[in-house]
C-alpha cells in the first residue's frame, strides 16, 4: 500500500528539517551505551547513607566541685599520639578491663569508671615479662617509654602506664618509698605558685587542698625520700586519665586512680624504688 504523494512529502520534508537541526545544533546521534557500564551501574545504584556531624563524647572527668582547684594541663603528644589513629567497627570489651577500671567506692568517694578503650592498650596494667637484677618488690619509673613497673618474682612484673610532667623528668636516681597516704592534701610548690597565683590559697601556709576527685594527687600518694631527705618526688593518682602515656606541663609520675590504688595496696612502706 503506498502512501499518497502528499503525506510522503511532508514526511520526507520533517526528516530533512530534523537532519538540518541536528547539524546545525553539532549534534552527533550516538546509542547510550554507559547503561551497560558495571562502574556506572554501581555509581548510580549505590545506597547514601546519612552520617551525622560528629559531636565529641560527653566527659568522664568528675564536675568541678565549688572551691575546686583551678588546673592548667597541656599536653606534649608521644610518639603514639601522633601516630596513631582508632579503628572503628565493634568495640571491643574486655572483662579484666572492665573489673579493673570500672567505677567503684573508695573510702567514701566514688571514682568513676575509665574509657580504658580510648587509651592505648600498651598503658594498661599488665603482667609482662621483665628481666632486671632488680629484686622483687623494687619500683622502677622508665620515664622514657612512660612505664612503671613492680618487679615480681620469676623475671616477670606488674606494668602500669604513667604519665610524666617536667618534674617527672627532673629527678632520677634510687630512692625509697618513705611514706604513703590515702587521699592525700595537695600543696602545689612555691615556683608554681609564683606561675599561677590564684593558687596561693592552696600553698603550704594555708595547708594545701583538701582531698577530693578533683585534687591533682588523685586517690593515692607515694613520697619518694633519699637518703632520709624528701625528693619532692611522688608516683601518685590523678582526675585527669588522658595524661597517662604522655607528658605534662606539670606533675611528677601521674597513674591511673584504679591504678595507683592497686599500686599502693601491694608496695610496703620503705619499698626501693628506682628512676631511669
């Protein structure tokens, strides 16, 4: 059946009025061929997820109590810190962690439980083997890998992370363990005073801070004598648990507080201690 001469004109005008269009635009008449694309397919099929700004984790640090100590900390990173960077997926818990810095009562005073996960596992307590002619029962400070360790019989030890401020670093040498105190009064030294003088009513003359979550000596402390002089040296607890591993502005050997509690609860009093 043939179209009349007519309808044929027009249709071949239509296509030739199109071919002109399509010159004239620089068009080129090419099949999609991106659809049988493997890449392009997944580009375009995958799911979008809806990810949150991040917000940091509310604190685990106790709230400041009134008359509270005013603290300036900064933070020297370790090699760690620089490095490092978290994996994240499932957390992972462990229950000798969590029995051992879990939130407990103290001598009246509840501490509060530490993110033992955002610490590296490294300045956990630990038992590790140590091989030293120290004898059992000696402490020894490594300033420099912030450890300190509890020889124990059989060429092993207790290893605790610390964290060290300028007069962590200031004294080295054998001493021993003279006294110790729970919960101990704080008097922050003449020097410091003179740096921070809204301090001062916490000076030796107005008999120190009272004990509390917030003292800068935390739970325990352990006064570190030589030859029957005081070092002004002290291996004590402290509020503030992200300064383990790291250097301080200030301090002396900073332990955890359910670490320095455990510390104090195995050393004797007179108990050698050595700093390297």
């Amino acid at each position: 059946m043939s179209l009349p001469s007519q309808s044929l004109h027009r249709m071949l005008s239509a296509v030739g009025m199109f071919a002109m269009a399509a010159s004239l635009s620089g068009c080129i008449l090419v099949t999609d061929t991106s659809r049988m694309n493997p890449d392009v397919f997944v580009q375009e099929t995958a799911p979008v997820f809806h990810v949150p700004p991040y917000a940091d984790p509310p604190t685990n640090q106790p709230p400041p109590m009134p008359g509270g100590i005013p603290q300036k900390r900064q933070l020297y990173p370790t090699y760690f810190h620089q490095t490092y960077r978290p994996t994240y997926g499932m957390p992972v818990s462990n229950p000798v962690h969590r029995t051992m810095y879990g939130a407990f009562n103290d001598e009246g005073r509840t501490l509060p439980a530490i993110p033992y996960s955002r610490i590296e596992p490294r300045f956990l307590r630990q038992e590790v083997s140590y091989q030293t002619t120290e004898a059992p029962g000696t402490i020894v400070v490594d300033t420099k890998q912030h450890y300190l360790y509890l020889v124990q019989p059989g060429g092993k030890a207790i290893r605790y992370g610390v964290g060290l401020g300028k007069e962590g670093f200031a004294w080295s040498g054998r001493g021993t363990i003279q006294w110790k105190a729970k919960w101990p009064r704080w008097t922050p030294p003449a020097d410091m005073v003179a740096r921070q003088p809204e301090l001062r009513q916490f000076a030796a003359a107005e008999g120190g801070a009272n004990p509390g979550l917030n003292n800068p000596l935390g739970a325990r402390a352990l006064y570190i004598f030589k030859d029957g002089k005081d070092t002004l040296y002290r291996v004590h607890g402290t509020p503030d648990w992200q300064s383990v591993g790291r250097a301080t502005s200030s301090g002396c050997v900073r332990m955890l507080n359910q670490d320095v509690i455990d510390l104090y609860e195995r050393v004797p009093a007179s108990a050698p201690i050595v700093v390297i």
